[in-house]
C-alpha cells in the first residue's frame, strides 16, 4: 500500500509536465534500464508440518514481506515489444503456527530469495509521453543462506529449500521527463513455491519438512534511463 500511495503521488507530480512536452518515441534496438524500489508482498499458502512422511494437523508457516531495490533491463525489439530481465534479491523470515514447541518464538528461517524473472512486453503508446505496458514471462526462485531460526534452532540444525519455476505477470507505465529519462511504476505476480526441509537435528529431534506457496505481489516505483 505504501508503494502504491508513493507511485500515485509521483506519477501526479511528473504527468502535466510530461503531457505537454513531447519527447523522442521507443524504437527497435533502445536499451531501457530502470532501478525501482519494490515491496514483496507474499500471499502465501502453506501446506502442513511434515515429519517422517505423517502431518502434523493444525500447522503450518506464513513469510514476511521484504522492501528492497530493484534493477531491470528491458530490451526493445520493436516499437511496441520490449523484453525485460528483472534482478534483485528479498530476505524473508518465515514463521510458524500451530507448533507448541515454537509458541514463544514461531520464527523457524531465515532465508533469502533471488528471483529472476523474464517477461515478453507490450507496450501500447510507445509514442506517447505516457506508456503504459503488460507483460508475462517465466520466473526461477533460488533461495539461498537459509538459516533454523527461533525455538526450533539447535546445535547442528539446517534446512533447505528448494528452488522453483513459475509464470509472472506484470502491469506498469513509464512516464517520459525528457527523451531519454522517464519515471516508473510497475506491479507483478510471480508465481513461486518452495518445499523447506529440516534436518533431525532440530530442537523437536524430528526431521520436518513443509510445502509453501509464496506468490508475491511486488510493488515498484522507480527512475529509469533510456540508451
């Protein structure tokens, strides 16, 4: 919400000024790189604990929103076509419920999430002052530094989580300043799950494992430069 109350303030400060001054359109070949501010917004659906293949009912696990910048480069292959590769890292906490044990402390990782994501885009007025675009792509999630957090850390603790692969869709607009600087806003869904597993040297002594979709929302705001 904080993203989106930002993006409307600055895209009413940049866009009489843009409107009435006409700038240079996109065309096949230009380079757009732009660097955002994003919120990761997970909407997350989690499975149940696991231990040794048996549920354990009643619990599950939630992952924390992250701010962070943001740098994408999108490539123009036509006038209205552009391709962009989307870069940055999230560090996210995930917490659980349901776990007795944890109840005092229900932070169970700490982990971080690189996710580049590559999405096809069209963009509707490349010769306008305002262009709006949407775009859909392919997204890989690799987590890394993954760390046992809370009650559940112990002497030789560690968990892993898997990578994953999914779809991502995007909505967004750049506002032209001049010909070659432009303010953006931009919104994606990024289709990303991970399975977490737990080695028995936890402090419940069991090895654990459980199912999450994440599936973030990112918010960005941002500046970006046409070359």
């Amino acid at each position: 919400m904080k993203a989106t109350k930002l993006a409307i303030a600055l895209l009413a400060a940049t866009g009489i000024s843009a409107i009435a001054t006409p700038v240079m359109a996109y065309e096949a070949g230009d380079w757009l790189i732009r660097g955002r501010i994003v919120n990761v917004n997970p909407n997350d659906s989690s499975g149940t604990l696991f231990t040794a293949g048996t549920p354990i009912a009643g619990t599950g696990v939630t992952v924390d929103s992250d701010t962070i910048p943001e740098l994408d480069i999108t490539y123009m292959i036509a006038p209205n076509w552009g391709v962009e590769l989307i870069l940055g890292y999230s560090k996210h906490t995930v917490t659980s419920f349901g776990v007795a044990a944890n109840a005092a402390s229900p932070d169970v990782i700490n982990a971080k999430a690189l996710p580049p994501t590559l999405t096809l885009q069209y963009h509707f007025a490349p010769n306008s002052n305002i262009r709006p675009y949407v775009g859909a792509g392919v997204n890989y999630t690799y987590f890394f530094d993954e760390k046992v957090a809370g009650a559940l850390n112990a002497p030789g603790a560690d968990v892993s989580m898997e990578s994953s692969w999914g779809l991502a869709v995007q909505a967004g607009v750049d506002i032209a300043l001049n010909d070659d600087w432009f303010v953006n806003a931009d919104v994606k869904y990024i289709d990303m799950n991970t399975t977490a597993n737990f080695n028995a040297s936890n402090a419940l002594g069991i090895p654990l494992s459980v199912d999450v979709d994440v599936d973030p929302v990112v918010w960005g705001i941002g500046i970006g430069r046409r070359f």
